[in-house]
C-alpha cells in the first residue's frame, strides 16, 4: 500500500521515477503522437530552463476531463437530465434501499450549498424524480426519497454513462486501466489531503 505524497510535485517525480522501470518496455516511440507532445517540445524550444514534465501529465487530463464531461452531457441528455440531477439522483440511488437521505446528507454527497440543493430538490420533485417525505426520527425535518420513476431514470443514465466511459479505456488492458487508477488515486488523495 503506498503512503499519499504530501505535495502534488512529490507525487509526480515519484510517478515519473516509477515509469522509468517501463522505459523499456514502453518509449515515445511506440506511443501515438498527439497534440499535447507538440505543446511541450514548444514550451522545451521556447523556455529550456522550465521543466515541463507535469504538462505531459495534467495536459492530457485536462483534454479528457473536457471529452468526459462531453461524454456525460450526452448521456444524461438521452434521460432528459442535467449532471446535477444525476449527482442527486445518483447520491440517494447509491444510499440503499428505501433510497432516501436528509438534505444535509445531500449537501454534503454533492458539494452545493444548502439553498442550491432546496432548489434543485423542488426541481426535481415537480419531475416526479424524488419526494420529501416526513423524517421518521425528527419531525421537523423531511427526507428526500427516491421515486420508483427516479430509480429508473438514474439506472438507465448510469448504464448509458458507464457504456461511453468504457470507450474512453478501451485502448487500454485490464492492468493498465488499474495502473492508471492507482496512479490517479495517488494524485488526487495528495491534494485533497
């Protein structure tokens, strides 16, 4: 199990160091070219002194993450939802049967204020997505359920997003798609953390 790197440039000098021992099997060479590769040789031409190796990383995250959210909107527009609707939805699906959390639960799941999620939970009740229902335990506070028509809706969005997710790693072997997740995990837990 590996220890998270306290800065992001640590993580990525370990990764690099860590790709090394793939040199042979793998070079520039046997790799495609792509539009990322001619931004660094620019930035190695015009500025020497800089070291550019996180561009080779975090520049092609950017254009996937640009491809993914693309991806996402299309396949949520398919069920007539937008990506915050899905969040929502998603966060109850996930919660288990009878599918339903607090809003505060909800506020912290999907990251938004408490006004916001107020809003988008009357939007997506006038839907006939979710209910406010009394909750059982406070009897001043309500519970946000899911609708057997919002569970249907979300599992088929999710089916749908997961089908052009897999394209997206399709170029890529079981190994390396969890290479790639660990490596991406590293990162992400090192900032966040």
């Amino acid at each position: 199990m590996s220890r998270p790197c306290p800065r992001l440039s640590s993580c990525l000098d370990v990764e690099q160091q860590h790709l090394k021992g793939y040199r042979g099997q793998v070079t520039s060479a046997h790799l495609p070219h792509d539009d990322v590769d001619d931004i660094v040789a620019a930035w190695q031409r015009e500025a020497p002194s800089l070291d550019v190796t996180p561009l080779h990383v975090l520049s092609r995250i950017t254009r996937l993450a640009r491809r993914l959210d693309l991806a996402r909107g299309a396949a949520f527009a398919d069920y007539h939802l937008e990506g915050w609707e899905f969040d929502v939805l998603s966060a109850l699906r996930r919660a288990g049967d009878p599918y339903q959390l607090s809003p505060g639960q909800l506020v912290t799941d999907t990251l938004v204020t408490s006004g916001t999620m107020t809003n988008r939970v009357d939007r997506l009740e006038q839907k006939g997505l979710v209910r406010r229902i009394p909750d059982p335990t406070d009897r001043r506070g309500v519970r946000v359920r899911l609708t057997a028509q919002g569970r249907d809706v979300v599992d088929a969005a999710l089916a749908s997003l997961l089908d052009r997710e897999r394209e997206f790693l399709a170029g890529l072997s079981r190994q390396e798609r969890a290479d790639l997740a660990a490596l991406l995990r590293r990162i992400t837990t090192a900032i966040e953390s």
